[in-house]
C-alpha cells in the first residue's frame, strides 16, 4: 500500500510538471497541487482509457493510468482549471 501511495506522488508530480510544461501561460500552483494535477490527470486518463479501449469495468472505471495517460489526463485537467480560473480573475 505504502509503495502505490509513493508510486502515485511519483507520477503525479512527473505528469503534473509535464502538464504545465505544455500549456502554455503562467499556473501559480505549489508543488503539492502540481502532485495533485498529475495524480488527478492519472485517475482522468485512466477513465478516458477505459472509455477508448473498454477495459473490465471489474478493475473499476476509475483507475490509475501509466505515465503516457497521466501526462494527457493531466494537460486536459489544467487546460480546463486554467479557462476556468481565467473566467473568474478579476481584471482591472
């Protein structure tokens, strides 16, 4: 258990920073909401796998993806956090 808790800080924080990489713009996130984007990314490319490639829905439609799915799930996450966020900026 304490390795999958590692394992999912590992790659959300390697997804989570590739994800910031590509989207471009300035993100004012710290280092645990960057873990927090990829672990994210990683359950949303998990499910959006599930949904392409219809897995057993047995393992349960909210799984882990590996890093390819997390680094899409979590670009997707921040794409849509940052048109979010901009829409409630207050601009002077």
């Amino acid at each position: 258990m304490l390795g999958l808790i590692i394992s999912l800080i590992v790659v959300g924080l390697i997804a989570g920073a590739l994800a910031r990489l590509i989207i471009p713009g300035k993100q004012n996130l710290s280092i645990p909401l960057t873990i927090l984007l990829g672990i994210i990314g990683s359950f949303v490319g998990g499910f959006l796998g599930f949904l392409i490639f219809q897995h057993d829905p047995m393992d349960g439609f909210f799984q882990p993806a590996g890093i390819i799915g997390s680094i899409i799930g979590a670009v997707i996450v921040l794409f849509i956090w940052t048109r979010l966020a901009g829409r409630g900026a207050v601009r002077r």
